[in-house]
C-alpha cells in the first residue's frame, strides 16, 4: 500500500506531522514535561502562505505534559527559521540508515546558515520523553511530495 503524500508546508501536509507527532507522543507519559518546537519556512509559495503572513510553519507544544499542535510557527524553545527553497529538498530527504545523505543535509544546513537562510534558535529537549521523536524527520520526509 502506497502512503499518502503532501505537498510540502500545504495545510494537509501540516495535519499529517501535526498526526504524527501526536501519535510518536501518545502512550508517553508527559507529566511534567514543557517543551516547544516550532518551524517557519520564509518565501513559500503564495498559495501555502497564510492569510495575512508572508511565511508558513508548524508548532507543537507540551505544557505540563499537555501536547498542543497547531499549523503556525511559533515563539519556541527551540525555533528553526529557513528559506522555503533551502528546506524543501532536505524536507524529502530521509536520513535514517544513509550515511551520504546526512552528510550531504549537514553541508546544505552549514551553507545555509552562512548565508542567512536557516537558523536554529533555542535548546533541544532535555526531556527523556520525548526520544521518540528523534525519527520523525525520516517519517515527514516520507510523506512529503
């Protein structure tokens, strides 16, 4: 059976990580646990952007161990902003098991970022919890058309 595929920051590609995610998190005991991601992509499409906006992204956010998604990007505490050219290629690109490619998705991201087109802002979670979302890149990349 072929997987759905979405086009890249569309609103249903959004609803399809927003899924994922709430399902890699939903026999994890959260209690406790506040954390925020958020990503914003500069320079979509028209199409993809958000009324009143000139970019697209997505957020989740665990307050006390109540995760919330949602389809705009987001003040966080860990923040990544990158130029939608930059990000579209690397968003299909599945990492897990080849070598070559994350190479090759690290040298993109270093380029980028001396050139002001993606930027981490923030810290990664330190919470044990939330591990298994470590994959869920490879995931979204399987599902972005």
């Amino acid at each position: 059976m072929t997987e759905a595929r979405y086009e890249f920051a569309s609103p249903a590609w959004l609803a399809a990580i927003g899924a994922l995610v709430a399902e890699r998190l939903a026999d994890v005991d959260l209690s406790g646990v506040t954390f925020s991601f958020s990503e914003e992509f500069t320079d979509p499409p028209a199409h993809l952007r958000r009324p009143g906006h000139d970019t697209v992204g997505w957020h989740y956010r665990i307050t006390d161990g109540v995760l919330e998604i949602g389809g705009e990007p987001v003040d966080a505490d860990l923040k990544v902003v990158a130029d939608y050219a930059t990000i579209l290629p690397l968003s299909r690109t599945v990492l897990e098991g080849d070598d070559g490619a994350a190479r090759a998705a690290a040298a993109v991201v270093a380029e980028a970022e001396a050139a002001g087109r993606y930027r981490r802002e923030g810290r990664p979670p330190r919470w044990p919890q939330l591990a298994g979302l470590a994959g869920v890149h490879d995931d979204i990349a399987r599902l972005t058309s």
